[in-house]
C-alpha cells in the first residue's frame, strides 16, 4: 500500500507541478507528499523530480517512469473497477471531444450505439482540431490521432495511424509522379498551415532512418477536408492518414505514391485524466473503442462507401 502511495503521489506531483497543490488536494502537509517522494526515489535509485523553491521538473527517468507509473495504475483501477462494479449500470454523462474530420468519421457514428448500450448514460461529442485541455475543460476523454505530446494524461492506444503521399491521377500526368521524398521540391505539395502533428513536416525513411520534409507549396489550408479535396481535384500531393484517403485510392481518384518510403505508423489513442477510480461510463467507452477499433474488418469500406 505504502509503495501504490508513493506511486500516486509522484504522478499527482507530475501533474499538478507543486508539492502544495498536491497535498492540498489530498488533504495532507506537503511534507507528507515530500516524504513519500524521498521514499520512491530512494527505492528506486534515481531522481525522478528535480525540485527548486518555484518550481518542480521531471528528469528523464521520471518522464520513462511516469508512463509506466500511470498505466499500471489506470489497469489497477480497472481492475477494481470490474470487480466492484458487477451488476451496476454505468450511468451519469459523459464528455468526449475528438479531431473534427476523424471524429465525423469515427467517433461520431459510434457515440449513439453506445448510448444505446447504455440508456441511463448521455453523451456530449465536442469535435475540434484544436487540442483540447480534457482537464481544465472538463472532458472525461479525448480521442487523439497521432504523436501524443508528453503529458500527465494516461492515454490507451487504440489502432495504428498510416500515413500516405496521395496524388489525383489528372495532377500526376501533368507534372510527373515523384519517386524519391527529395523530388516533392519540385511539386505543389498541400500542407495543412496550422497542425502540432505536422509541425516536424512529412515523415519518410529513407536508408533506414526517419526523416521529415517540409515540402513546400503555393496553398496551404488548416482545415485537412480542404486538402483532401483540394487534392482529389488535381492541385496537388498531399500527405494523409489512410482513413481519410483510402477510399478514394481504391476508387482509383488517388495513386499513392513513395510507398517503398512510408514512416511506421503511429497511433490513435483515447486520452483521460490521471483518476483513482475511473468511472464505470468511461472505462467502459474506451473498452467499446478498442473492441470497434480492434475489428480488422472496421477499417474496410463501409456501407457508407467511405472509409477509414
């Protein structure tokens, strides 16, 4: 119980980035949060926080550990949770916000067959490219697409993200088709002008190692459906995540293009605060996701004729 403690403490600190606001809100001195800290670290043989009079960082091992630390929690809780719970019905509301153009996609449609699992929970869907503060904000779970900044969140992967080099058939017989990263110089390549997941550029690898480009173009846009259609309509290449373009590429609209250089894809993940005790309706999306998610025959096409 002692070392859960310590653990607890350590992630909250992470959180909260203070020692008083820590112990404030667990009803204790902060010279208790501090003894536990000293403790940990003591146990462990290294420094996990470096703490100054104004104000407390993470060393690197603290940021390896506090990945490990906060998922090993979030399953204890889980796992309590599923004993406890036995007959009880989740209910109460539950706030979710989520990328809007993959949130159309695949969030969005979801939300109502859950809500028909669950009659005595509501649901609100807030659908942004903005990222979210789920914890200032109130949200109980965030849906991200991509590479997750380093966060006191806990997050669940749920599916790998691909990306692709897209092109209209129209464009490609105009100006070429491109067979290295390093001709996109000389194409009209459409960016998204304002998005933390593209803010490194197009990622490659080439002679086995991660690269990424900025390719340059005359238009941008920071809303990725004007891309997408921008490019479905021959202005250009496009890089896009093979929920969004896939349909389009089997319809033969888009040729996907440098594929002997795709990056390894990174993820979709559900994303909630640091709770002791998650509460049955939201452990029970994120179960509902990963179910959907982990269904190889989801990312087919769908009935719609869109897919993911």
């Amino acid at each position: 119980m002692d070392r859960l403690k310590q653990i607890e403490s350590f992630i909250a600190v992470a959180a909260r980035g203070s020692l008083a606001a820590t112990a404030k809100a667990e009803g204790v001195a902060p010279a208790v949060i501090g003894r536990r800290l000293d403790a940990l670290e003591a146990r462990l043989g290294v420094k996990l926080l470096l703490r100054t009079t104004r104000r407390i960082t993470l060393t690197p091992e603290g940021s390896a550990f506090l990945e490990d630390a906060q998922r090993v929690v979030a399953e204890l809780a889980n796992a309590e949770a599923s004993v406890s719970a036995g007959g009880l019905r989740a209910r109460g509301h539950l706030r979710l916000t989520a990328p809007a153009g993959f949130g159309r996609r695949h969030v969005a449609p979801l939300v109502p067959v859950f809500a028909g699992l669950h009659p005595e929970v509501s649901v609100s869907l807030n659908l942004s490219d903005r990222v979210t503060d789920i914890v200032h904000e109130g949200f109980d779970c965030a849906v991200r697409v991509g590479d997750l900044p380093d966060s006191s969140l806990v997050s669940v992967r749920l599916a790998d993200n691909r990306r692709l080099c897209v092109a209209a058939p129209g464009y490609l017989a105009r100006a070429g088709t491109p067979r290295h990263p390093q001709e996109l110089a000389r194409h009209q390549c459409l960016s998204l002008s304002s998005n933390a997941s593209q803010a490194r550029g197009w990622a490659f690898v080439v002679e086995g190692r991660l690269t990424h480009q900025r390719p340059a173009g005359r238009i941008d846009c920071s809303d990725g459906q004007v891309l997408h259609d921008w490019c479905v309509a021959g202005h250009g290449i496009a890089w896009r995540s093979v929920w969004e373009v896939e349909a389009e590429v089997r319809a033969g609209a888009l040729v996907s293009l440098l594929d002997d250089f795709a990056a390894p894809p990174n993820g979709i993940h559900a994303v909630f605060p640091q709770r002791r005790h998650l509460p049955l309706r939201v452990r029970l999306w994120i179960d509902f996701l990963k179910r959907t998610y982990g269904d190889a025959g989801y990312w087919g096409v769908k009935p719609t004729g869109r897919t993911s």
